[in-house]
C-alpha cells in the first residue's frame, strides 16, 4: 500500500514595482530639493551632506546627491508598501504618496535628521523634535510626486 503526502503551495500573486519606486523617489527627490534651494538652500548646502562628513563647508553637489539617493531609497520602500497594499486607483497611489511624505517628515527629518547631526556635531544641528512647518511642506511635495509618478509608470516599467 502506498502512502501519498500532498502539500498546498500557496504563492503571492502581488507584486511589487522597486523600479517605478524607485523613479518615483528620483523625481520627488529632485522637486524637493528644487524647493529647499528656494526656500533654504543650507539644508542641502550643510545639514544633509553633514550626516556623512562632507560638510563643512557647505557642499551643495554632495548635499543634492544625498538627498536624491535617500529620495530613491524611501521610493523603494514606498513601493513595497504600495505593493503590499494592492491599491486599486491612481487617487489611493497618490494618497498613501502624501501619506509617505508626512511619515518620512515626522520620522526621519523631525526625528532621525536631528539626532544624527547632533552625534555627528554638525553646525546645522536642529533642536529635536524638529518639526519645521516648511520641512513638511517639503516632504508632502516629495510624496505627491512619488505617488503620482509610481502611479504613472508602475505598469509600464
């Protein structure tokens, strides 16, 4: 008498876009940075290349660079969240993309950014919390982008 053991394989059938995320946080990393070189240029010129050492003195290239690559690296994330969460309209996208922007200001440039620069002793360490009403506004602008070009490109890419 033979024995016969079956086992279900289940799969995931989501899927997640790192691509799209990742053109999405390269496009809000750029608009964002576009805005804090208007609005306060120190911020990518000091504080952010200050986090690895390459300020002071202001170092705006490196400071851009930065930026765009952390842009890029929350894209990705982004991406797996929105995957994970099998969003079913351009308008939910965008939502959790303002979502995201708020998140990332409250955790990372509220929170994170301040601790860090104040380990590392930079001259462009803010007070923690650092709740700047014109850092959210920032990174509302990075989520919307996010959101909007993930939104656009996640079926072509």
């Amino acid at each position: 008498m033979a024995t016969e053991t079956g086992r279900d394989v289940r799969t995931n059938s989501q899927t997640i876009n790192w691509k799209a995320g990742a053109v999405g946080g390269v496009a809000g990393g750029i608009v964002m940075g576009a805005l804090m070189l208007a609005m306060n240029d120190a911020v990518l010129a000091v504080a952010i290349p200050s986090l690895y050492g390459l300020a002071p003195p202001p170092n705006l290239p490196a400071g851009l660079g930065v930026h765009v690559f952390h842009g890029t690296v929350l894209g990705i994330i982004f991406a797996g969240i929105a995957g994970s969460l099998d969003l079913d309209s351009t308008g939910k996208v965008v939502g959790l993309g303002f979502a995201w922007g708020v998140i990332t200001w409250i955790a990372l440039a509220g929170l994170v950014m301040p601790v860090w620069l104040g380990a590392v002793g930079s001259p462009a360490s803010p007070p923690v919390p650092n709740f700047a009403p014109p850092s959210l506004l920032w990174h509302v602008v990075y989520g919307l982008v996010l959101g909007g070009v993930y939104a656009a490109i996640e079926d072509a890419i």
